[in-house]
C-alpha cells in the first residue's frame, strides 16, 4: 500500500544554499544564492511559506537574511549534496531520477509508468527530459505558468507523481539578474501557500533544486548545497532530514513509496515521515 496517493516534486531549479565541501573543484568557493539574493536584492526577501515550512532551519548555523528558523516548521528539512563528478545544468535532474537497471541505465521517470504509476513533467525541456516517453509532458516558460499546471494537476483524481521545474530562478541566476532572483523568490513563495492549501491530505510535496546558479557568480551552474523541503497535511510532526549524500535519495523516496523500493539508486527518506 502507498504511503502518499500522490507526490509533487517542485524543482526551484537555481537555488542553492551555500558552497558544497567540493565547490573549489567547480570554481564554485564563496557561492551563495540564496545568501547573496538575501542581502543584496533591493526589496525585504519574505518568504512565510517557505520560512514555515522549515528553509531557515536548513542553516541555523548561518542564517538566511529575511528567512529565520521557525520553533516547529510544518516541513520535513535538509540539504542535498550532489554526488556526480560534474556540474552541469542537467547533472542534478539525472542524478535524482537515474539509476542502474539490469542491463542499463534507468529512468525513475519511466519506471513508475510501467509500474502503472503516471507521470507528469512541467518543464522548460532539457533534452534529458525530452527523452522521457512514458511521461505526460507539458512546455513551461514561467514559474507563473508552472503553478497554473500545479493547480490543474491537483484537482485531478489521479495517482502518481509530478515534477514540475521552475524556470525563472535559473534563467535569472544566469543572467546575473539579483532582481528578478529575489522577485520570483516573492511570487514563487505566495504560490507555494496556494498548492499547500488545495493539497489531499494523502498528497506530499517535495520541495528541491537540481542545482544552483548564483546571480553573484561568474560561473553556472555553482556547486552548493541544495534544499528539500518535503510537507503532507497527514504528517504533522516533523524533523530535520540531515545532508542527504545525493540528490538520487529524492528518486529513492518516490520509488519506496510506491512498492518500487529495489529500484532505487540512492537512499529513500520515506520512513523519516512515519518515526
């Protein structure tokens, strides 16, 4: 039996949370996205939803200007280390839902089609994503357009999972735009309220990034820590999920909860929802 009925993984695609242990192999030491957004965007960076959800209490250690830690967030929260030996844009979306089959190289994405679980993509589309038949797939240019299908899908009585990658953050970081970074962050923010409020109570949401892109850098993608926030109405005590060695560990969640466990290239965090 499924532990969720259905799964959002909503990719922030560009929003890191500081240099990863590796970051001087990618000429990445110093990058902060979220940070350097933080202090150096024009407006006050407020973000309620995601600040209740757990992001501050990511890096208590170093705290988030605008986003402090809550005393009890109603998300589970860590931070994701990418494992792969590259950092390219798409390295982080393979890492995540790629594992070894048998003979080759498997998607996560096609596996629960075949398993009878449907899939849906919402994305600007990479050519990895491009590859994924089994999956339905929908064209995105805006985080705006990423919550209109957010929406759609929710009120669908389906099962399964959706991943939906938010284009703006990237596209900003990459062009150096500290504005607009911030500005998506803000609507980005109000939104995720909205989802979290028409969810199922057997739905989950999975909060990540696949990678960073810091406005502030001269290099894209940067090598940094990255978020996961995960949040079920059914869950309503939560925890802190640690450094997840590998962004393979998102995948591994979704496959556990849907009895496909032994495909799983990373380790799930399915069971930090039920201690």
């Amino acid at each position: 039996m499924v532990a969720f009925h259905r799964i959002f993984v909503i990719d922030f695609a560009g929003l890191g949370l500081g240099e990863a242990p590796d970051a001087n192999r990618f000429q990445s030491v110093g990058t902060d996205t979220l940070g350097h957004v933080a202090v150096s965007w024009s407006g006050k960076l407020n973000l309620p939803t995601l600040q209740r959800l757990g992001l501050g209490n990511i890096r208590v250690d170093h705290p988030i200007l605008g986003v402090d830690p809550v005393a009890t967030p109603m998300g589970f929260f860590g931070r994701l280390h990418m494992a792969a030996q590259d950092n390219r844009p798409a390295t982080g979306l393979r890492e995540m839902w790629d594992y070894n089959g048998r003979t080759r190289t498997q998607s996560v994405l096609a596996t629960l089609p075949e398993a009878g679980y449907p899939v849906t993509i919402a994305a600007p589309f990479l050519s990895y994503l491009q590859t994924q038949d089994a999956a339905e797939k929908v064209q995105l240019g805006s985080n705006q357009e990423a919550f209109r299908v957010i929406n759609e899908l929710i009120y669908r009585p389906a099962s399964g999972m959706a991943l939906v990658m938010l284009p703006d953050f990237q596209f900003a970081g990459e062009h150096g735009d500290i504005e607009g970074f911030g500005e998506a962050l803000m609507h980005t923010d109000e939104a995720l309220g909205q989802v979290i409020h028409d969810m199922g109570v057997n739905d989950l949401m999975i909060v990540t990034a696949s990678h960073a892109v810091d406005p502030t850098a001269t290099v894209t993608p940067t090598r940094e820590y990255l978020p996961v926030l995960a949040y079920s109405a059914s869950r309503p005590s939560t925890h802190a999920l640690g450094i997840r060695r590998t962004l393979a560990d998102v995948g591994a969640t979704v496959l556990e909860n849907f009895g496909l466990a032994n495909h799983a290239a990373g380790h799930s965090f399915l069971n930090e929802f039920t201690q």
